[in-house]
C-alpha cells in the first residue's frame, strides 16, 4: 500500500468542495403500479438516454423542479449547517442549467465551472435532469438523463480551491463517465498533495459493478480517506454478504468509514473508534430522495468541527431525517437549529 | 344594456376553457426584511422587466420551480377534480415551456397553443417565470416577469373548442398586454355566440386601475355571467368602499358574483340567491400563491355540476385551504376524495 506522503495541513479556506453531477430533479408522485408499467426498477437509479426521458417524463404525472444531484446536495446540506464549502459540477448554458447555478450559489456555495455552450443543431447535450418518480411509501426511483454533466472536463478542476478545502468529496455517480473520471483523478492528487483529506461515496451498486476495481484499487493505495455506502454498496465493494463482517474488512484499509442502513440506523468507524446511532424519528417518510446526501452533509460538518465519532453519525441522522420529510433533495428546515443539542 | 342573444346550450364536450398566462412559478422561502430591502410591495404582483428580474432572482434564495399562471392553476383543481378541460396560453419552445407544457397535459388538460420560437440573437423572449418570495406568515410577493405569454396571439384561440365548453374562463392579468387582449375578445365573441357562460376573474387591483373601464364595459354590455374577485378588487371596480354595498351594486348587472375575502370566508350571489362560507380551517398556512385561483376552481365545478350556490363556495373553500397548506398553487392533495362530503 502506496501512500502519498501528506504535507501538514495549512489552514483551511474551504471546508468540503466537492465534485458531482449538476442535477435539476424532476419530482412526481407515483403509484406502484406506473413504476412497474414503466419497467423501471423501484427505488434504484438508472441512466437514461434522449427518447427514454421523453418516455418517461411523458407517463409521468405533474411535477415540480428542484436542484438535486447527489454531491450537491451534500454541500446544500454542509452550507445549511454554516460550513465553507464550493462545487465544481458541469451545466449546460440554458434555463436549468441557470436554475441550479442559483440554487447553488444562492445557498452560499462557491460555483464557478462555466456553462457548456448549447448549440441544438450541433446536438449539444442540455442539463442533466433527473426524472424522479415518489411512491406512497416515500421511496423514490430515479431516472437520470446526464446530459452536460458527462463532459465535465478536467481543466474544470481548480487545485488551488482544492488545496484549500479541508475535505474534497467526491460522488461514485460520476465516476462511471470517462471525462469526470479523469478529472476526479486529477482533484485527488491535488488534495493528497496539499495533505487534504479525500471523502468518497459510492453512490450505487451499478457503479460498484463496472468499476469497482477502480474503487478497490483507490482504497488499496491509501486514497480514500473518509467512504460513505449503504449496506448494499458495502456488499457490493467488498464482495461480503454479511454486513459485520464487511465493514470490518476495511479496518485498517479506510481511516473512516460510514454505512447508512436507512431506517436500522448507520454504522461507522474512525481509527479505532466505532460508533453507532438509530435512524431519527420522522413523522411521515415523503420522499426519501437524498436521504444518503444529507447523512453524508451531517457526518462531515460534524467531522470537520472535530466532533466525535458519535457526534457525527448523529448529525448525519438528524440532516437525513429532516431531508426524507419533503418533497426533495435540498434541506428546507434550519438544519443549524435542528443540529444544536448535538454535543461536540 | 345589450345582450348578444343566447343560442339554446348544446351539450357541452368540455366544462371549461381557460384563456391565462402560461408561467412557471420560482418560489423560496424570504423574511420580510428581504422584501422590505428590495422594494416589493409585500402581497402585491408587479410586473417586471429582464433586468429587475436579474435582480431580483440574485437575491433570492434556493428555489424550487413548479407550473403556476392563474388561470392554469384553476383548471389544474378543476381537472383534479375530475372536469374537462383546456387551456390556451403561450409558452416560448424552451425548457421551462417544456415544463409547463408538461405539466399541465399532465394533469389531464388539452393544451394545444404551438410554442413560440426562440430565437436568442433576435431577442425573442422566453417562457414567463413568476419569481415568488414567500413570507413566514404564507403570505406570497409575486414578480412575474411576463415573457412570451403577452404574444398570445388572436389566432391561437380555437373558436371551435371555446363553443364546446360550458365556461370560458379569462384571467385579467392577460388583459394588461395587447395581443392577448385581443384573442380574450375574440374568444368571448365566440363563447356568447355559442350560448357558452363566461367567466372573468379580476386578477388584481393594478389591472383594475389599468383597465377598470373596459371591464365595467363588458358588464354593461351583459358579457360576463360570472365575476371572481377578492374584496380589494371588488371595491376597485366599483368604487364601492363598504363591501356589502359594493356587491349588491352588481345585483341585476352581473348573474353570477364570487368575492373573496381570505380569512373571513366568501360571498356570492347567483340569481336573486345568496350565499356566505367562512374560510376552512387550515393546520398552518404554508404559502397563500394559488388560493383564489383554486377557490374559482372548486366554485365553477360545482357550478357546471349544478350544485348548490352555497355548495360552490364550500367546494371553493376546501381547494383554497389546500392549496395554501403547501408551497405552490397546483393542488397536491386528493381534491376529490377532500370535497367528497360536500353535498350537490
């Protein structure tokens, strides 16, 4: 295991800046049974391409739009909480693409990738949306059209704003398109050079599928510091069944590690440390569209305050809870005042 | 007083037709203090132009878009509610016109007005956005920047439909531009010739000072059969300061008259019958953006349905109290199954 040796860590301008998918959810209600007419995988997420966006945005019922994408989310999360933060994510220059700048600045977080040229005749790809359809129980299944996203490229990521955050967090969705990755490869060099820390989630199974051995060999060379998965994820990436025994296969390969299991709480380790917290109370589960992306908010604001283990799991459960209980991705409540009986 | 001479009503293939503003509603959250610093009249609708609206969004903070325009807002609650219906408004072929356009074909509603093209070098202007800053109390401070909605042109009303519905419902704020102006005249030439009601809502207490005389104009000349306002605008057309002076000075002028007055409930007149409902009770006023438009929408469909008058304002009541109970003005609860009880 290769370790780039980590220069002491000056302080810190930013806390997370974080690289992802630039995202306007699409969000409906929706029955059951719609979501089996339509073929789609409930509760999972899959790319889609032109004629099936049509498709399904067509079947699907009246909707509303709100910034999503996964690591975005996160940083609406961290900015809620008062954490410095800045995104690096690529929109298309048409009127999504402007609406997620918005959204995102408008929560105080740094945004300065510049928008993708749309010129429809040369057949220039608009801004991703992600068509998302809620059933009864609150479980969303998603439909992602990428769009602009897949080509952000990797001059769009800025070293110096990297060295100068705390935490880069990076989101396993944009791994899977061949720019982003090369630019992700770029920003974790950057961090490691400048002794950052490197948070990764794993975002889904399908991505663990085609490039797992990426992730496995990132870990393998000490590059990931912090790892967000859910219990599925873990599985997949670890190759064991039972959930124990993978968490504890990667003691001593990850210094922090974090599995959400949605409604049986979410497990943690940090060094030696080990800690646990149930799932917060919540009236009536809505829409659990960004559930992880908002544990992840409220791990790693706790993280980057120097609270403990616990401390941090708990923060990630009380974002979480907030964020299932609307329609949407994005915090909506004062996460800071639901947040502030945490201890340290 | 002259009246175009009534055609016996043939059956009817749709309830109601809707002339109105096709716009997608930007809404956040905002403290008054917001309001106050940026010089918006709080509760009020203003106009603005692409500069103010620059503006104004750059101050707002996350947002979230969903499909409103008065009119439209009203025939989503009466589709919800299980009427036929169409709407004809003018979106520019662009993404936010995709979304509205979606939207309300969504929701049940023929919506057949072709897109207008944009073409960004000659300045064509895009699909009308209305920016909505929403106060603690619920109380809504609309922007609407109108975009390509005041380029309905006359030829975009289907005379052929307008014949077919019971109601033809005009939105004033679509009297403010020209063009529209004119295809709302030509549309009820059409509906009176065809012995079809129409209906007009007074929108807002500017439109009234713009246009106040064309509107008592065509009260005199017997073309409206029924009149939604709220009191403000009641007493703006009539020069009526007491309220109950105001509405029994339409007695005899206008056959149907539907007053709003928020909290207190609403008052109507139909015929020589009169009617009063207190205002349902809601949990917690969220967003007040749509009420009136949805208190037209259940009082016109227990009207097309024949029901009683007093059964029309309670039917408009419980849209309102819907409506308000969350953000945006497009209905989220099962109207239906809400206004089950409510005898015909």
């Amino acid at each position: 295991m290769t370790t780039v040796p980590k220069a002491p860590a000056s302080a810190a301008a930013l806390d997370v800046i974080a690289i992802g998918n630039a995202i306007v959810d699409v969000m409906a209600p929706a029955d059951d049974a719609l979501i089996e007419r339509l073929g789609m995988a409930r509760g999972g997420m899959t790319l889609i391409d032109t004629a099936r966006a049509h498709e399904l945005y067509a079947a699907m019922g009246p909707a509303r739009e709100i910034s999503g994408g996964s690591a975005a989310n996160t940083l609406a999360g961290l900015a809620a909480l008062g954490a410095k933060c800045a995104f690096i994510g690529q929109v298309a220059d048409d009127q999504l693409g402007e609406v997620f700048a918005h959204d995102i600045r408008s929560g105080g977080i740094a945004f300065a990738t510049p928008s993708r040229p749309v010129n429809a005749q040369a057949g220039d790809p608009p801004t991703a949306r992600c068509l998302i359809f809620v059933s009864p129980d609150g479980q969303r299944t998603m439909n992602t059209y990428l769009g602009a996203c897949q080509f952000l490229p990797p001059a769009a990521v800025d070293e110096d704003a990297i060295a100068s955050a705390r935490v880069l967090y990076l989101e396993g969705y944009l791994w899977d398109p061949e720019e982003p990755r090369q630019a992700m490869r770029r920003a974790i060099a950057a961090a490691r050079g400048a002794g950052r820390e490197v948070a990764f989630t794993l975002s889904d199974s399908f991505v663990i599928a085609r490039h797992g051995d990426d992730f496995r060999a990132l870990i393998a060379d000490g590059q990931i510091d912090i790892l967000f998965a859910n219990e599925h994820e873990l599985a997949a990436l670890t190759g064991v069944e039972d959930f124990h025994e993978g968490l504890a296969s990667l003691h001593g390969k990850v210094p922090t590690v974090v599995v959400t299991r949605g409604e049986k709480g979410a497990h943690a380790f940090r060094g030696g440390e080990h800690a646990v917290v149930p799932a917060e109370p919540v009236t009536r589960v809505i829409d659990t569209t960004g559930a992880g992306d908002l544990f992840a908010a409220g791990f790693l604001f706790g993280h980057v305050r120097g609270a403990s283990l616990e401390a941090c799991l708990k923060l990630g459960a009380i974002c979480a809870a907030e964020v299932i209980s609307h329609y949407g991705a994005r915090p909506e409540a004062d996460l800071k005042a639901l947040c502030a009986a945490v201890p340290g």
